[in-house]
C-alpha cells in the first residue's frame, strides 16, 4: 500500500541536512509521497529504507506481458476498481482456443480462422489478441506438433494450456522466443512449471478453487524464482468467478495484499456460442484481464472486443477524429456539405450513412472536445461561432460553388444564428443519421 508523507519521514535519517535539495526530511518525504522526488537524491538512507519504500512504490498489481513485437499482450497494473475513479491502463486481452486434438488441415484451418478475427469498428481496428493452445489430446508430442503450427502459422502470442509439465516443455521448445503464457502450474506441479517460467523467461499461471490457495501459489513460485504470474481459477461457475475475482482485485488493491496482485486468466469453454459470449463478457466486466473463448466465430469476438474497448476506454478522454474537412467518395464544387462533430462513434456514424448514400460530400468536422452533437450544443461547445470558424479555417468555401450547410437535426434551432454568423442556407437534416441516405437522395439531389 502507498505510504504517507509520515511514514516516509520515519524512514529517513532526520538531520535535515539540505543535500536533496529540501529544507528539511520532512519536506523531502512530502515530495516522496506525491511522487514529486526521487529517493535516491537523499545520499543517506539505509539499505532497509530503501527496500520498504521500493516496495510501497511498487503498483499493486504487476504488469504481465507475453507474446512478441507488435502482438504482444501487457495486462494489469490497474490502479482502481472502478474506471471513473481514474481509468484502466492496460486492456484486457481476448484469446481463441485451439486444441492440440485437431491435426494436420482441420489445424491449419482453425489457426487460420483465429488469425482472421480482424474488425474495423468506428474508425479503430480490433483483433483477437491471443491464441490459447489447449492439450486435450492429454499427448507432449500433439501439444508439441501443434505449438510448432502455431509458431509457423501465426504471429498472435500464445497461452500454452496444459497441466502437463512434460507438454508445457517440449510447446516452449517449438516456441523459441515466442514468450508465451504458461497455464497452469498446480499446488502439485508449481516447482516444475515454476522452473520452466524461469528458464524460458515466461509468465506463469497459478491455478486453484480458492483465493487463500491462489496466494498460497503465488507466494511459492515467487520463492521459486517465477514472479511474473496470472491467476486462474479452477472448477468454478461463471458466477463464482465473477464474485472471487472481485474479491481478489478488492483485496490487492485496497488492502494491499501482494500474493493476489496479478491479472486474471479466465477459460470459457462451456455451452455454445452465445454461452461462451455471455460469459466471457460478464468475466471482462469484473475483472478478467485475460479471457479464452472456444469459438472462432466472429459474431462473439466483435462483441468481446468492443466490451474491451468500451471498458478501457479513459473516461476522461472521449475518443475523437481530427477535426477537418473530409470527403466522403469524389465530391466537387456541387457537392453537399455537412457538419458534425468530432466524438468518433458520431463521425463514423455519419461517414457510414452518407457513404451508403452513394452521394460524393463533404462533412465538415466541428472540434468539440470529441462531445456528441447533443452534449456539445447543450454544453456550448457546438455553436454558430465554431462552425464558422472551421468553415474559415478549412476553407470549405473554395471548394463548392453553393453555399448551403445540412446541419443535424437535433440542432435545427441553431438555423438562425448559423445563417446570420455564417451567410450560408441552412438546411436541417434527420435527427438520425440512419436517414441521411434517403434525405440526401431525395431531398438534396432535387
Ligand atoms: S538529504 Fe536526506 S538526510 Fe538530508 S535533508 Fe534530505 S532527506 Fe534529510
């Protein structure tokens, strides 16, 4: 847990010697704990301070990365337990199963499937994050055939599932400089799979049914040298899971308990499709970092990923498009003009539906701190003024001979004021944007 200011003053040498640059250690261990000096500009504090403010400076939660380059996975070092109370910082990742039970094309084609769980959705690409290779085949050498596929076949980083320490070995081989995730070493298992984390570099998941038996792991394969570890639950419902999940997080962050400050590592592989997207999305939501689905269909992973992005997304940053000029397909001096703002779900929105229109335009990107049309009006963000300065600033009028402006039509009471600001003719457009194909087919094009 963070220290105070106090409790750092208590730890340092108290002669007020001025050598950090502060008046006094007490004024040196205000700025420590508000994170605004570093403790090495005292050049004397003891060896055991040191280790117990290192230790109170440690996040939390650790940081776990796996994988390779740009598919690496990082999860945890969360902060908080409730995203408006700052944000989450690292995403949590999706994974798609594999099992070793597949051989040869039935193989190829399942990775194949995995790999291609690519979106684009609102402007952001999405894309399943990991590969989570199960050994039901309960055979090293299927395991062992099916991890060197993978490596051939797939950049994605890969989650090697197996309570087999034999298996988990001879899948780390194939995978050279892959740094997978290591799932599950067992109370019975933890000294080899610890040893094996620790040779191949690689993080570690502990699995058991209970918290005090998950720190009880944690803490041993610590001692063992492995201390980059997941926690997995085993033989849990969904329901449980979501409650022990809650409780460990609660309990590393606001209690500061270290054995269960690491992300979560979820399998969901029971039921069919719509099942395993309930409850994969019930675990992102509280708190799984790192969840596994048994499906490649691409209706759930859409849906998965965009719960991710949802949740991680910071609250106090609106995710926004560059406010411009854009054109929609090969518009000229006859083209339309529309404005909207430049929250992003709203801007691709509209992109979407004047692009279904078939109808080349132009829609002029309003700055309003990436607020929706409604919330920027109400809050006077989105007003004659901006607009006229943006149709200024990205000099719309050099690029169409009219001087008319479809504005949305939950705004149709800015008309006036526009026309006086701008000289432009309004015209008010649907309130939704799913109508702009037809309004701009039938009404602009007459
Ligand atoms: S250098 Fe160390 S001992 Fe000297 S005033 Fe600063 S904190 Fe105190």
């Amino acid at each position: 847990m963070a220290l105070t200011g106090l409790d750092i003053f208590k730890l340092l040498p108290k002669t007020n010697c001025k050598k950090c640059g502060m008046p006094t250690c007490l004024a040196f261990a205000m700025q420590l704990a508000q994170k605004r000096a570093k403790l090495d500009a005292c050049p004397f504090v003891s060896d055991e301070a040191k280790q117990t403010l290192d230790a109170a400076a440690a996040p939390p939660m650790r940081l776990i990365k796996f994988g390779q380059g740009e598919h690496q996975v990082q999860v945890g070092q969360e902060t908080v337990l409730f995203r408006h109370e700052e944000k989450f910082h690292n995403p949590a990742a999706v994974a798609a199963v594999v099992s070793d039970s597949l051989t040869g094309d039935a193989l190829l084609a399942r990775i194949k499937a995995v790999n291609g769980l690519q979106f684009e959705r609102v402007g952001l690409h999405l894309g399943v994050n990991a590969v989570a290779l199960k050994n039901d085949s309960g055979d090293p050498k299927l395991f062992r055939d099916a991890a060197s596929a993978l490596k051939q076949h797939s950049k994605l980083a890969v989650i090697l599932y197996s309570d087999s320490a034999d298996a988990i070995q001879g899948a780390l081989e194939e995978l050279t400089g892959a740094c997978p995730l290591i799932a599950s070493a067992t109370q019975s298992t933890i000294e080899a799979m610890a040893g094996l984390a620790k040779t191949h570099k690689c993080p570690l998941a502990v699995k058991a049914d209970s918290l005090e038996a998950l720190a009880e792991l944690t803490e041993k394969a610590a001692a063992l040298g492995a201390e980059d570890l997941v926690l997995s639950l085993d033989g849990l419902s969904v329901k449980e899971r979501l409650y022990t999940w809650t409780k460990a997080r609660a309990l590393a962050l606001k209690k500061g308990c270290r054995a269960l400050g690491y992300p979560t590592l979820s399998l969901v592989d029971q039921g069919d499709d719509t099942r395993q997207l309930a409850d994969a999305a019930s675990l992102l939501c509280k708190y799984g970092n790192i969840v596994a689905v048994d499906s490649v269909e691409p209706a759930v992973y859409l849906a998965l990923l965009t719960v991710v992005t949802n949740i991680y997304t910071d609250p106090q940053k609106p995710i926004q498009v560059e406010a411009k000029l854009y054109e929609i397909g090969e518009p000229d001096e006859t083209s339309p003009v529309l404005f909207t703002t430049n929250f992003s779900l709203t801007y691709y929105t509209v992109e979407s539906d004047v692009e279904a229109s078939r109808i080349p335009a132009y829609i002029l990107v309003v700055d309003t701190e990436g607020t929706s049309v409604l919330t920027a009006y109400s809050g006077d963000k989105l007003n004659e003024e901006c607009v006229k300065a943006a149709i200024d600033k990205f000099e719309v009028e050099s690029k169409v001979k009219h001087r008319k402006m479809i504005i949305p039509g939950y705004v149709a009471v800015m008309s006036g004021k526009l026309e006086e600001a701008t000289g432009w003719e309004v015209l008010v457009g649907p309130r939704e944007s799913s109508m702009l194909p037809k309004y701009l087919q039938e009404v602009w094009s007459k």
